[in-house]
C-alpha cells in the first residue's frame, strides 16, 4: 500500500496549483504532495514534499483535514 500527502499552499484564499506534464497527457493542474516514506509520518512527508515540489517552506502545519481514499481493487 502506497500512502501519499497532498499539500494546500493558499495566499488570499486561493490555492497554489503546479502544471503536471505527463508525457502522452494532456497538462493538468494539480495540489502538490506524494508518497509518505517508511517510518515518516503524514506531518513529516508533508513538511519534505512542500519544499520539495515547489521550493517554498511552510510557515505553518495547520492540518486542516484528513482522511483516507479508496481505489477500486486492482489499482
């Protein structure tokens, strides 16, 4: 199982998107975030990928929601 963060940067209310270039895809807009490393917890991955993704550091670790998805099985 695969746990990834995603991450919400907003100024003024409106939230930082980032464009995904997926060869064969058509671009899309996206939060950023990914995969929570062995051992790392949710706040942890949160903290790395934001820096990581965008290059800004956050000044605040507000969690303002949490939960879990599902897929469909054989995802």
């Amino acid at each position: 199982m695969i746990i990834g963060v995603g991450v919400v940067v907003a100024r003024d209310g409106r939230p930082l998107l980032v464009c995904r270039n997926k060869a064969g895809e058509s671009p899309t807009r996206a939060l950023r975030g990914g995969a929570v490393k062995s051992r790392e917890s949710i706040e942890r991955a949160t903290m790395r990928e934001l820096p990581e993704e965008t290059g800004f550091r956050a000044v605040s670790r507000r969690v303002s929601r949490s939960g879990q998805l599902g897929f469909p099985t054989g995802l």
